[in-house]
C-alpha cells in the first residue's frame, strides 16, 4: 500500500453565532495515499470548503490533527507552516487568483521564488510548465489578457511547479463553460498522472467527480466514502 501523504483524524470545526454553536464538521477522518485521487462532493454550506481549508492549513479545525507527510500542520508555528504548504501543497481554486500586476510566467514563478529558488531556475521551470499546459505562448501575458480557461490553466500550472505532494482543489471548474471546465478538468487529471502528485478536488460536479479514484460526500459534518457500509450502530464508517 503506497504511503499517506494527508491524514485527518478525527477533525471537528465549529463556529460560534451569538449564543448558537454551530458544528460544520464532527469528528472528520481521512487518508489520502500517493498519486491518489479523491473527489469530495455534499451540498452548498455542507463544509466543504472549510474542510479543505483544514486540509491545507488554512483554518485551524476545533479537535482533531491533520498531518501532513507525516507532520501535525496545526501543531506548526506560522512560520514552519507556511514552510510546510510552500513544499508538500499546491491550491487551485475556483477563481484563478492570480496577481494582476504580474505576468503569467511571473505568476507561476512566484511560488519557487519563495522557496529562494535562483531567479533563473524558477523562470526556467515556470516556462517549461506552462509550456506543458498549453501555454507556451503568453508567458509574458498578464491574467486580463488571458481567456478564462486560460487564466485557469495558469492557476493549475502554479499549483504544481513546485512539484508538491498533494493538490488541493475548490471547484476548480466551478467558474468556466462547458468545454473549458471539460479541458481544465482533464489536464488536472494527466499531470497527477504524469508527475504522481495526490489530488483532492472539492466539486458539485457528479460527472467529473466520477472520474476520480474515490469519492466521499460530506453530509451533516462527516464524511463517508460512497460505497462504504454503514457501522453496526448506523454512523458512517471511516474513510481510510
């Protein structure tokens, strides 16, 4: 069995409104492997996003531990964190986030200049990336001179330079038509193929989650993998 590369265990994220506590996740355990590919799916304000965020270090969850490479995010200085992100994690979101003032060469560069990547160095790769994700011929465009698809594209392409071991993605199709989110989608698919980097991809998307390796749907706070049978006393299984 191939290595852990994300594990949640038990992970619970509540919010306080006023005299309400409202729990979005209860007690949430996941194991993403190398290479794998995982989709998971659950109505709009089910706690997807949130979920995510705890993934990736972002937000800190209530309870629980999510150890990434085998070490505690949430447990890490800011400093060590951001560290942490910067070499095992890469994001895509739904909207492509990249920073007007900069090219799209610039902007795919910039995750490996914050490493201290040699200038040089983080161009060339940058370069050869969107070289890779058909964008060979606007590395010096800036995201208003890119078509959506494009833009998203770009954003896909600085979510992997770094080469990381895991990439997290929110509705990373969410905001492009039809075939542009069928292109996108795809080219996700073949560079977790090609460079064996996990993939997890939050979407409402059931034809592309389907293409997954497994898909786990967030419902009530937890999760549970489609497929999976139920425990004796009726709580969800856990997803491993």
């Amino acid at each position: 069995m191939s290595e852990a590369v994300l594990e949640a265990r038990d992970v619970g994220r509540s919010f306080v409104q006023g005299p309400t506590t409202l729990d979005v996740l209860q007690g949430v355990t996941l194991t993403v492997r190398a290479a794998e590919r995982l989709a998971i799916i659950g109505a709009s304000g089910s706690g997807k996003t949130t979920l995510l965020q705890i993934l990736g270090g972002l937000d800190r969850p209530t309870r629980g531990q999510v150890l990434i490479a085998g070490r505690d995010i949430h447990a890490l200085k800011e400093r060590e964190r951001g560290m942490l992100r910067n070499r095992t994690l890469g994001f895509v979101y739904q909207f492509h986030h990249l920073l007007p003032e900069f090219s799209a060469l610039e902007n795919v560069a910039m995750p490996l200049l914050v490493r201290r990547t040699p200038i040089a160095e983080a161009r060339a790769q940058a370069a050869a990336l969107l070289e890779r994700v058909g964008l060979g011929g606007r590395l010096t465009h800036r995201p208003h001179q890119l078509s959506g698809g494009e833009r998203q594209r770009a954003a896909v392409a600085r979510a992997l330079v770094t080469q990381p071991k895991i990439v997290l993605a929110d509705e990373p199709t969410g905001n492009l038509d039809g075939i542009n989110a069928e292109a996108v989608f795809e080219l996700m698919l073949e560079l977790n193929r090609e460079r064996q980097t996990s993939l997890v991809v939050v979407t409402h998307d059931a034809r592309l989650a389907g293409r997954m390796d497994r898909i786990c749907e967030l419902t009530l706070g937890r999760l549970r993998e489609q497929g999976a049978t139920a425990s004796p006393s009726g709580a969800p299984g856990s997803v491993a």
